[in-house]
C-alpha cells in the first residue's frame, strides 16, 4: 500500500513476485505517478488475474487485518 512513486520500486515487488508460484494475490492499494507503469508491467507479465490494483483506500487496515503474508 502507498503511493506509487520512485521510492516504494514497485517493479521490483511485480518481478519478484512472477518469479514465485504464490497462488495468492497480489492486492496494491494506492495512487501515484507510476501505477500506469506498473499496470503495464503487470499485463506484460501476464499477471492480470494475479495481481489486484484497488486505488486509494481512505483506510487500509481492514486489508492489512486479512493480510495472510
């Protein structure tokens, strides 16, 4: 969860993440300046049906509560 700007490297969570065999999503809440990169990464890497884009959440704890990893 948080912005998606230089510093939080989403790119390099997506890559990592089509590296494993997790049959768990990938849920990313937030906004920013590179999501529509990261939205073009994921569908590059053909995560669409793995990794969830939720936008901005006024609160994110209810996610983090149900969080399994």
């Amino acid at each position: 969860m948080g912005s998606f700007k230089d510093a939080k490297r989403h790119d390099v969570l997506v890559n990592a993440y089509a590296k494993t065999d997790q049959s768990m999503p990938l849920l990313l809440l937030g906004q920013g300046k590179h999501k529509s990169e990261t939205e073009r990464l994921v569908t590059e890497l053909s995560l669409e049906d793995k990794v969830i884009f939720l936008g901005f959440r006024d609160n994110p704890f209810p996610y983090i509560k149900k969080c399994a990893v």
